[in-house]
C-alpha cells in the first residue's frame, strides 16, 4: 500500500515535471537555439556575395537562398506581435527543426518568389513563435527579412482546418493543380491551443519589396500600418 | 521505496542527504535532457504541420 502510494506520487511529479518542461523549459533550448542561428545568419549576410548593381536606381535581382535541412535564412517580422518578435526561419518541418524555429516547408516557394511560401511554428512549446497567430487581422503587414531585402506580406484570412489539408501549402492555397501568379505566404499552427484537434492557417499576400540600407529599420517596426 | 533507498546509502546522515540530493538531481537532469526530448515530439500540442 504504501509502496503503491509512494509509485502514485512519483508519476504524479513525473507529469508535473514533464509540463514544467513542455511549456518553459523548451523555450530556453529554443531561445539558445535562435541566438545562434541569428549569429549565424547576420554572419552570412554580411559577406558579400552580390555585386553592387549597375545602375543604381535598380533593385539587384533577389538571390534565391537555397538553404540546407535546419538551417536559417530568413527573419520573420509581425509588428503586431511586437518590435522585438523576430524569429529565424529554418529549413524544413521536422519536428529537429521545429524545436529551433518556425519552419520553412520544403518544395514551397522561398520568400518573395511566386507560389506559397509556407511556415510552420510551434503555439505552446519551444519558444512558441506561432501563440499568438490567430491576433493578426487582415492587412496586418508580416514582414519577411532576407539578406539584402524585406518582402512585406498582408494577411488576408485566417481559417482553422483538420490536420489533414495539406492543400493549404499548394502554390494557390486550397486549389490543387492551379498555377500560381501571385507570391502568397502560408502560416500553420496547432489549434486550438494545446491541442492536435485541428490547424490554425493564416495566409498573406505579397504586398511589396522594401531594400535594405545602411542603418534602416524593419518596416513597420514603429508600428504605424 | 524512498525509504529504502535512504537507508541502502552509505554514511552518517549528512552524507546521506547530499547523496539522496545528488540522486534526485541525477534523475531530474535525466528527465530532462534525454527522456523529455525524446516524448516531446508524441504529444499533440506539438503538432503544428498539415497532411500527417
């Protein structure tokens, strides 16, 4: 009996401390993690890798990055989630990568290219870059930072969907086989919070490009709309 | 099964505590860096991607 009890109260601190972990303990792995892939991605956007453009009134053409499994090569801005949300985005949906960062699925377009650009993040667990997804409003900016460049999205519409629409990352969300025209941004994450019942997708169209210069800040980062 | 293993430790009481304590330390440092990463990944409100 008094073994049985003592077991009880094991599993029972077991559980407790299984919880403290899920939801605080893996945001210090994911907040390590993140320091060095922004070390590691300001590192590899300082080395010159274009040359300046001819003429300089014109934009240099965007340099696909071509990044490998776990690897990150963008920052994602939401003003509306505040100025100092800035999460690198990886590459790849393996829950690896998913412990870093939000990430990038593989196949989909790369930022500012046409076709979907689709990012998964964590909502309650590993630094939760994708809780506060379902506060954005249509015409929020979400700024996509590469290394010479922002690709300014606008949100357009949020849709909670079952686990199974993998058809919201085709090239035209929802439409399968249809040929895309338009750069357009996918986000996904579980919902409702804590659960796997279902997917929070939130899609965003290309609005415009905005170039980097020296000392510039993010667009949209003193919150103006 | 505390008490047992409290009286199975060698020493006078003050060694006692600080071996029960290093124990203790050992499994949460276990739990946390080999066992937890390992379960994370099974339980649903980590499942964020579609089409699994």
């Amino acid at each position: 009996m008094r073994a049985a009890g003592e077991l009880l109260i094991t599993a029972g601190l077991f559980v407790a401390l299984f919880l403290v972990y899920q939801l605080w303990i893996t945001d210090l792995f994911q907040a390590r993690s993140q320091s060095r892939l922004h070390d590691r991605l300001a590192a590899s956007w300082q080395t010159p890798s274009a040359k300046p453009p001819a003429k300089p009134s014109e934009p240099p053409p965007a340099l696909r990055p071509d990044p490998a499994v776990g690897q990150g090569f963008a920052v994602l801005h939401i003003p509306r989630l505040g100025n100092d949300y800035a999460p690198v985005v990886v590459e790849g949906v393996g829950e690896p990568q998913l412990e870093e960062g939000p990430g990038h699925y593989p196949g989909t377009a790369m930022p500012g290219e046409i076709g979907n650009f689709v990012v998964s993040g964590h909502r309650t667990t590993y630094g939760k870059p994708f809780n506060r997804l379902d506060e954005l409003r249509p015409g929020d900016p979400i700024v996509v930072e590469v290394a010479d460049r922002y690709y300014v999205y606008r949100m357009t519409r949020s849709e909670v969907v079952a686990p199974n629409r993998l058809d919201v990352t085709d090239p035209v969300p929802e439409r399968p086989g249809a040929i895309a025209e338009a750069a357009m941004m996918t986000m996904t994450t579980c919902h409702p919070k804590f659960s796997a019942k279902s997917r929070l997708i939130v899609f965003a169209n290309l609005d415009k490009t905005v170039m980097k210069t020296p000392g510039g800040a993010v667009p949209f980062a003193s919150g103006e709309a | 099964m505390y008490g047992w293993i409290y009286r199975h430790l060698p020493g006078p009481t003050r060694v006692r505590v600080l071996l029960a304590l290093l124990l203790v330390a050992v499994v949460i440092a276990l739990l946390l860096f080999v066992v937890f990463p390992e379960v994370g990944p099974w339980m649903p409100l980590n499942h964020v991607t579609v089409g699994h």
